[in-house]
C-alpha cells in the first residue's frame, strides 16, 4: 500500500511512521490522516506535544473541520504527550501495565462510542524518548503499541523528528524505526531523495560500484513500503560508514537543493 493510500484508507493493525525535519511536513501527514478517517466516521486518538497539536488544529480548520465539535461528538481525543509519557513510564522503561490501562483504556473508551470503525491513533511519545536519547526505551514503547495494535481495531501513525542524512541516525534509530512500522515515510518527498540519492552514489563511487551496492540492498533488504533509497542509506552507513558518510553529505546538498 503506498503512502497516500496509508494515509487516507488506513486499515486495522497497520502502523505508519512519519520521519520528518519540519513541524509542517509532519501536520500535513497527520491532517491528511486525521480527515481520512473522520470522513470515514473513524474517531482519531491524538497523543502529542502542546505545539503540535496546534498546528494539526490549524490542519484540520483548513480542511473544514471544526476541533470543537470533533471533540464534542467523541470524535477526537487529544492527550498531551509528555504528561501521557510520564504516566506509563517505571523507571526508565514504559510499564506493560500502565500502557494497556491508559492507552489500551483510552482506545477501548473511544471504540465503544464507534462499534465496527477503526480507531486512527497519532502518537510521538516515541520520539519524546528518542530526543532525550532513551531510544531502548522507545523500542520497548513501539513494541507496547505493536502489540495493542493486534488487539484492537486500530491503526497507527508515530512521528519521529531525526535527520536522515547524518550517519549515527542511519545506523542506530533509522534501522529500529523500520523494523517497528509496516510503512516508512523518511523525507517529505521520497522521490526527490531517490533521485538525490542515486545521482550522489554513481558522482562519489562510480556507477559500477553504485550498481553493486544497488543488488546487495535488493539481495538483503525486502521490497517493502520503505523506499528504496532509505534502504540504501541505511545499508551503505551499516557497511560502509565511511563512503556513506560521503554520500549522505553530497545528498543532503543535493535533496536541499532540488
């Protein structure tokens, strides 16, 4: 299922990633998400930081929607995503415990209100975690809503706000981040970075070493909804880091710049 599709057709159990630099490229995807299902007659769960839900507020009024009544009608919930964080948390890990009772609690509530829709869930307490440098933490977070998402009928989109051209990202967060979703969206325009990516490995390696490394992404990593030129990315900086970091700096240059 392509990107576009996730977004305005979401089905039950599938869980999405936006991975994004700006806070626009990122509402522009929750809107987008959000309106599918409340066109739908899906209810939508927000769970994200005080400014965030700002500007998806100001998404949703431009696609006709009123937050107000949204709420009103039990349509949308909105919890903060700090305060939300801290309740599940024991120690440094999420509890199994407090994550089913708040945020398996809050989807059941909802569903209860919608019998037969799914219920479309925004969170970023994922990358509350990352940013405070608790990606273990987040891991065993994304785990928690993997396993709600077999429970439930739910779909999920998470946010991630990371740099896909530095090498530490490609080979630590990046790699987890993918296992965790069944779609990836790593830039606002995958097609751009495709072609920024390719132009940069056939100008820094040679277009026959640039062939290569093209067979061992396909031998290695499955044809999925993560686009190639991520998995490419994250290849080359897991084997080697130091022609990758050539191309991830010719490639941020070139994405910018197209």
């Amino acid at each position: 299922m392509s990107w576009s599709n996730f977004l305005e057709r979401a089905a039950p159990a599938e869980h999405a990633v936006q991975v994004y630099d700006e806070l626009p490229e990122l509402a522009g995807s929750v809107g987008t998400f959000l309106d599918g299902g409340f066109r739908a007659g899906e209810p939508a769960v927000v769970i994200a930081l005080a400014d965030h839900r700002q500007a998806f507020r100001a998404e949703l009024e431009q696609r006709g929607h009123d937050v107000e009544t949204l709420q009103e009608q039990g349509l949308l919930s909105c919890r903060d995503a700090e305060e939300t964080l801290a309740a599940l948390m024991d120690g440094e890990v999420p509890s199994p415990l407090r994550f089913e009772e708040i945020i398996g609690g809050t989807i059941d509530d909802v569903a209860r209100c919608f019998p037969g829709k799914t219920v479309r869930a925004f969170g970023e307490m994922v990358d509350v975690l990352v940013q405070r440098g608790q990606a273990a933490a987040a891991a065993a977070l994304e785990d928690l809503w993997n396993e709600l998402l077999r429970s439930r009928r739910l779909a999920l989109l998470c946010g991630y706000q990371l740099d896909v051209f530095d090498l530490d990202a490609q080979t630590s967060v990046l790699p987890e981040i993918v296992r965790a979703h069944t779609h990836t969206r790593p830039v606002a325009e995958p097609s751009r970075l495709g072609a920024a990516v390719h132009e940069t490995l056939t100008d820094v390696l040679g277009s026959d070493a640039a062939a290569r490394i093209y067979l061992r992404v396909a031998e290695e990593i499955p044809l999925t909804a993560l686009p190639r030129a991520q998995a490419v990315l994250m290849w080359l900086s897991r084997h080697q880091p130091r022609a990758a970091q050539r191309v991830l700096q010719a490639a941020r240059a070139r994405y910018a710049a197209a």
